[in-house]
C-alpha cells in the first residue's frame, strides 16, 4: 500500500535494520520501545488489522515467528501484543505482532 509506513520499511525503503527477514515477514526494533526488547513482526503484504480477512496460513506465519525470532535471540519471557483499531492502541494500520521482554538483546542484535 502506497502510504504505508510498513510497507515501505517491509521493502527496505528506510534502510531498517531487520533482526530477521524472509519471503512473508519482517522483524525489526520498535522506534519506541517500552522495554529493554521491543520488536515488531510485520508481514509484507498490506492488511490493516486483525480484523481484515487475513489468510490463516500468515497468521500461523506471525506466531511462529515470534517463536522463532524469540528463541534465536534467547528470550524465553515476553509478552506478545497485537492492538487492533484505534481505541485499542493501533496506531499503524498495517497488522503487526509487538514482542516486548524486559531481558536484554545479546550481541547480535
Ligand atoms: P501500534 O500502536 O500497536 O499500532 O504500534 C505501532 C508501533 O510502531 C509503535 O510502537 C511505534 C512503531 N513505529 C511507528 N513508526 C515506526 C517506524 O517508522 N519505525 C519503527 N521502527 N517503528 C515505528
């Protein structure tokens, strides 16, 4: 989507560094972060929220990256949020999966 935040930083437009990246999805460091950790795990193709009708394939996608990215980075405790419309907290209206964890990244990161 044109004016998409997301989506320009999904096809590397703003030169942001992804802690991990593949064909569907990209995560990378929250611009505000609450916490020590603060990801965001962003797929590349536009939907706005949780509510639009999202293929369960991407949605399982999103959740096992989570996974993943968590357990490459060794994190063991995190919360994982999604907002969903404005008065739930969304600001950017491209669905995205926030991975907040009060441990410390380690070198790779
Ligand atoms: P939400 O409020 O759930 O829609 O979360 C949106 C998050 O996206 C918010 O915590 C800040 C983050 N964010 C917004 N713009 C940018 C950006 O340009 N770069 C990065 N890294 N994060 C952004």
């Amino acid at each position: 989507m044109e004016d998409c935040i997301f989506c320009k930083i999904a096809k590397g437009e703003f030169n942001t560094e992804f802690i991990y990246e593949d064909s569907e999805v990209v995560v990378f460091k929250d611009i505000n972060p609450i916490a020590p950790v603060h990801l965001l795990v962003v797929p590349k193709k536009h939907y706005s929220s949780l509510n639009d009708d999202i293929e369960p394939m991407l949605l399982s996608k999103l959740l096992l990256t989570v996974k993943k990215v968590t357990k490459q980075l060794g994190i063991d405790e995190y919360r994982t949020v999604i907002n969903t419309g404005e008065t739930a907290g969304q600001s950017v209206f491209h669905i995205h999966l926030h991975i907040v964890s009060s441990e410390k990244l380690g070198p790779i990161c």
